[in-house]
C-alpha cells in the first residue's frame, strides 16, 4: 500500500548513490564508536584520548553518568518479582572473590556489628540483639554480574527498620558496609531503604551456613550479586561516598536491577 | 583516526579486566596431591543437599568454558557403602552416554549445577561403564553433604 505521507513528487534517488560512502560509514558500531569518542570522551572529560588514563577516566566517568541515571530512574515503591518458597536453591550457590576453601568462619557468639556516621545510637549490636528485631521473609532472585542467577529464600531484619532503630539520618546519601573477609561495599539510601533489603540471618529457614554470610549479611533484591557483601561487621550512613571492592576494580557501583 | 583505535582498545581491555576481577582465584580447583577425597571435601564447607534435588543436574567440568560432562542420573551406595553419584558421562548433545559412577567427594555444589573436581576428564572416561549389581538407590528423601566451589569464570 502506498504511504500516506508519501511526497507527489519523490526526491531523485541519485542523491542516495551520492552520499553513499556516508551513509555506509553510519553503520551502527562505528555510529556508537564515533558517538563515544567525539560526545562521551571530549564532552565529559574534554581528554585526550591519545592517553589511557585519559580514556580510562572518561569511561569510569560514563559509568558515573550511568549510576546516576539509574538512580534516578530507581522506583522506592517498586518491588522486585518474588517467588514460592518450593522454588528456593538449596543449598545456594557460592561465590567470592576467592574461592570455598579460603572462608574464615565468624564466631556468632564473639561477633558484633558496629554502627557509626550519622546515626543516633552508636552502641555496637550482637547477633541476638539482631535475632530480637521483627524479622521478614523474602524469596528472591540472586543475579550475579557474570551472569548466573538463582532463587533463594532469606529471613532477616529489613535494613530500614534497622536504620531506623539506631536513629540514622534517612536523608544521608549512603549505607557502608565492612565485612569480616575485607569486601568493603556501600549502596545508596533509596535501595537501603527498599522493602525487600534485608539484613539477612537465614536461609531457607535455617541460620546462614558459614560461607553464605553467617551471622549476617546484606541481602537486596534491587542490587546485583556483588553488592551483597557476606560476613558484614559494621554499618556506616554518610554522605562522603564510600566505594566498593569491585567497584574500586572498575565495576560500577549502582548495580542496579 | 589511531587515536580512536587506541581508545577503543583502551576500552576492551578495561571490561577484559573487570569481567577477569570476578575470578581473582579459580574456583573448584582439584585436591592437593596426596589429600584424601574425603579431606578435600572437608575443606570445601560440605552442606546438605536433598539426594532427589541432584538427580537430573548438569554435570561440569571445573575450567572457566564449563563443559558440560554429563547429567546426574542417580545416587547409589556402592558395596564399600560409599556414596557415589552415577553420572551419564560423555555422549552428544544428551545423546550416546553411558553411565559412570564418581565418588561424591570428587564432586561439589555449584548452584543449580555439580561439577567434578578430582578427576580430569581424561581420567573419566577410564571409569567402567556403571553397573547397579551389588549397589543400593539412596532414597530420594536422603540428605547428603557435598562440598562447594566458587564458579570457574
């Protein structure tokens, strides 16, 4: 059928064999190639992209830029898909930056979780005084940035209530965390505050077997895989932005899903 | 024009880097020479794990392109009262297998997955064809420990 917006007299396709070597050098990669070099690279940084460290800046600031976007797309209300409890991977599967047979156990009994930035009530907490809050139950996806995922269910304090407890200021910008394998990780208030981000004491109903965490970890359903960190031994709130493992690697640090 | 090459090979190499990070140590890496099957197992923080819930996974091979070796068929007790996990070993897309019988401490978890850490393919396909004489289903019900590892990737 002929288009309706179709012109009574049509331009003379001549003009297509003209511009011929431009339109072929539009071809979509070397668009976002041109794209990346010519609007990213010199208006972010206004680099030279003759240096590597330039270039690496002007990469880790896109990444910034997308943290950014992604935050502000991030829905507060939004939850992510949960699923039955008969689809829960047990035992769940294992991951760090090393491998199964470096997990250091933590003792339940000696450990404690500190608090500190700005917060209210500094006094440090121990797993039974955590086991006392009001406890939710999440089943949930784990999607790891490599790209595997399951289905696991976890039973914890959910972190608002937590941050609300110790009279956080909710309007600071992050939550830190420091774990007892060295695995520094931080999110943003929003995705701290999600319902469905948990200070996580089970797993599938019984208590986190050591190399998933015990006694505790931050589990979100908003975040990917590595920010998750295991074995959390002090929660931060401030505004100075506190980093990552990975993310110090290059890994961005929104993470989003 | 180079210096837009150089970039975008700047570029490649910083996600090669980042998608190499996840893996600063190998995961599922064999015993040390001379530990035991059951030892190596200890150390790899064994948890339970329903015998029914591991018939019919994917069985891997611990290298970072994860080849699939076969598919947990079932779980037997042998006549030393081992347990061992009878696995449809080599074959074609499913196809053309035949059944071997691992120890389960030359196994671990891997997620959904399992994968065989003891032994190298090479040596696998030197194991007998599995016979069930002399050998017991474990009930489906039964829970067992088997060791962990971290992905190969």
């Amino acid at each position: 059928m002929k288009s309706p917006f179709r012109p009574a007299s049509p331009p003379d396709t001549a003009i297509l064999d003209d511009h011929k070597p431009l339109v072929r050098s539009l071809e979509r990669r070397g668009f976002v190639r041109g794209g990346l070099s010519l609007g990213a690279l010199a208006m972010l940084t206004g680099c030279d992209v003759t240096r590597p460290e330039a270039v690496e800046a002007a990469l880790l600031a896109i990444s910034r830029f997308n943290d950014g976007v992604q935050a502000l797309l991030f829905d507060s209300n939004k939850l992510a898909p949960t699923y039955p409890a008969s689809m829960i991977l047990r035992p769940p599967k294992f991951n760090a930056y090393y491998d199964v047979t470096n997990v250091q156990p933590v003792d339940g009994a000696g450990w404690r979780l500190e608090v500190s930035g700005l917060v209210a009530n500094k006094r440090a907490w121990t797993l039974s005084d955590l086991q006392a809050l009001p406890q939710r139950s999440i089943v949930i996806k784990h999607i790891c940035v490599e790209g595997w995922s399951y289905i696991g269910g976890w039973t914890g304090v959910p972190l608002r209530a937590f941050l609300e407890r110790v009279g956080a200021d909710l309007r600071a910008k992050y939550v830190a965390f420091k774990t007892a394998d060295d695995y520094p990780s931080s999110i943003d208030m929003a995705s701290a505050l999600h319902p469905q981000t948990l200070l996580a004491l089970q797993y599938g109903g019984e208590t986190l077997a050591d190399p998933f965490g015990f006694p505790m970890r931050l589990r979100t359903a908003v975040k990917l895989g590595y920010k998750n960190p295991k074995w959390v031994t002090a929660i931060e709130v401030t505004n100075d932005y506190p980093g990552g493992y990975w993310e110090s690697l290059g890994f961005p640090w929104f993470a989003g899903i | 024009m180079a210096s837009l090459r150089l970039m975008l090979v700047c570029g490649m190499l910083a996600v090669a880097t980042a998608a190499h990070a996840q893996s600063k140590t190998p995961g599922g890496m064999p015993p040390p020479p001379g530990m035991s099957l059951a030892e190596s197992t200890a150390m790899r923080f064994p948890q339970p794990v329903r015998v029914g819930d591991l018939v019919g996974r994917a069985v891997l091979r611990p290298v970072e392109s994860q080849d699939v070796l076969g598919r947990v068929r079932r779980v037997v007790r042998d006549q030393n009262g081992r347990i061992m996990v009878v696995v449809e070993f080599g074959g074609f897309l499913g196809f053309g297998g035949r059944p071997i019988a691992v120890p389960v401490d030359a196994m671990v978890l891997l997620g959904q997955d399992m994968e065989i850490v003891a032994f190298t393919p090479e040596q696998l396909r030197q194991f007998p064809t599995f016979s069930p004489t002399g050998t017991t289903d474990v009930p489906a019900d039964t829970i067992i420990k088997v060791g962990l590892a971290k992905p190969s990737h």
